[in-house]
C-alpha cells in the first residue's frame, strides 16, 4: 500500500496545483496577478502556519533553511513564469517550464533512485509529454517568429525553480511535513509581499476593489494551494523523488483540460497529443 500511495498522492498533488493555476489565472485576469497571489498565498500561509503549531511539534531547526529556500525557488519560479508569460511568447515560455521534472530526475538518479525500464521509459514520456502539451499553437495568421531567447530563458528559470522546489521540499518534508510546507510558505509570501510593495510604488497594480465574491474565491484558490502542496509533501515522504516529483509536475495537464472543458478553449491536436503522451508515461510509472 506504501509503494502505492506515494504516485497517488502526487497525482493529486498534479490535480490540485492545476486547478489552483487554472482559477488563479481566471482571478488574475479580472484582479492582476500579484494581488491574486497575495491574498491566495496568504490563506495558505494562515492555514499551513496553524496546522503546523498545532500538530508539527517543536520547529526542527535543521530544516529552517531548506524549507525556506523551497519557497523561494517555488516565488522565483511563479515570478519568471509570469513575467515571462506577459512579455515573452507564451509559446515558449510554458514549454519551457514544463522541463521542471528534469531536475528531481537527475537529483535522484545521482542519488541512486534508478527506475526500472518501465518506469524509465514513462518517465520520459511524461516529460516529453508536458512538452507538447504546455506549446500555445501558432497564431491566427500562421506567423512563426525566430528564436527568443528572452521567452526561453523566462521558461527555463522558472522550470528550474519548480524542479529545485520539488527536491528542496521533498528533503525538507522527510522531517516533519507540517514545518517544510510552512516555511516554504512563509518564504514565498513574503517575496510576494514584496514584490506587491514595488508595484505598488510604480503603480503597476491596477486599482481593481475586491468584492466580497472576489475574497471568498481567493479564500478558496488558497486552499486549493494546500491540497496540492500537501499531498505533494506527503507523496516524498512514501515514494522516490525520481518518481513522486515528475508525476506531480503533470498540473499542466490538468490547466489546459480545465480551460478545454470549463473555459472551452480549443485545443489542437499537437496539445492532445502531449497529453496522450503524459497520460501513457503516468501509467508505466503507476504501473
């Protein structure tokens, strides 16, 4: 039951973060994005602090730092992504952050998490597979511009950071589970918070007044952010990164299904086909 909860945790931890990126992005279109992220984050942080004051026992101090620099990878990450996402083509920039599970892959392969054949070859798959599945088609028109390196280089920082958060939070949940989310957590509301101030001084945040509808949805993609967080914290401490990491890395699959099926966004078929292609490597990994 063990082998087997650690895949299952992290699929839903996939779910999860894909739905969180999915409304938060519905909420940021109407919002802007860092107040989004600001009050989602803080109800996060809230819940994550409590949970882990009430039932996490006393601070283990040698997590402090490795839990912290999580959430600093995860804010450094989201923070590229979405720059990169609002200057860069989107075409990309999410392609490119979709290599995230390369680095847990090769963080446990040097530490001797060698899969079986099977599970080597859906491990491949699925990140070829969030590839394709992350691409925005070509424009109406049909253009197709040269290389940009400023739009690469968005998706592979913030692919980067998303793969050091996975390993980051992996070793520091292996401690104590309730501390490693908090401390991320902390970590990434306070760049936030941060980055929120500046804006704020340049006047980049547009004067949107939240309603009361508006709060209790942020209120809720907030605890959306714990299920996925959550389950990922635990699904490392029951599974091997190499494994548990590039399984959760699926969200983006999960995005574009929720925009195909709630938003009724077109999906062509080079995006079907990554997503057939994540499906079948998820299912030699479950295997």
């Amino acid at each position: 039951m063990t082998v087997v909860l650690g895949p299952l945790l992290a699929l839903v931890s996939s779910v999860g973060w894909g739905t969180s990126d999915y409304l938060g992005g519905r909420l940021s279109a109407r919002l802007g994005a860092l107040r989004v992220l600001l009050v989602s984050q803080a109800a996060a942080t809230t819940v994550l602090v409590v949970l882990a004051v009430t039932v996490g026992g006393p601070l283990p101090a040698g997590i402090v730092a490795t839990g912290l620099l999580a959430g600093v990878a995860e804010a450094v990450a989201i923070a590229s992504l979405y720059r990169g996402l609002a200057v860069g083509r989107a075409g990309l920039v999410a392609p490119a952050s979709a290599v995230s599970p390369v680095v847990p892959l090769a963080v446990g392969l040097l530490a001797g998490q060698v899969p079986g054949p099977l599970r080597t070859v859906g491990l491949l798959l699925v990140v070829a597979g969030l590839v394709l599945a992350s691409r925005e088609p070509a424009s109406s028109d049909g253009a197709r511009s040269g290389p940009d390196v400023r739009s690469l280089g968005f998706g592979l920082v913030a692919g980067v950071g998303f793969g050091a958060y996975f390993v980051l939070m992996a070793e520091a949940s292996a401690t104590s589970v309730p501390w490693a989310l908090a401390l991320a957590r902390l970590a990434a509301i306070s760049l936030i918070g941060l980055g929120v101030v500046v804006a704020s001084r340049l006047a980049t945040v547009p004067a949107v007044a939240l309603r009361r509808v508006d709060v209790v949805r942020l209120l809720a993609l907030g605890l959306v952010v714990v299920v996925g967080d959550g389950a990922y914290a635990l699904s490392s401490t029951y599974g091997a990164l190499v494994l548990v990491a590039v399984l959760a890395a699926t969200h983006p699959v999960v995005t574009v299904l929720w925009a195909r099926f709630a938003g009724g966004e077109r999906i062509d078929g080079l995006r079907w086909a990554g997503i057939a292609v994540t499906v079948l490597g998820v299912c030699a990994v479950t295997a």
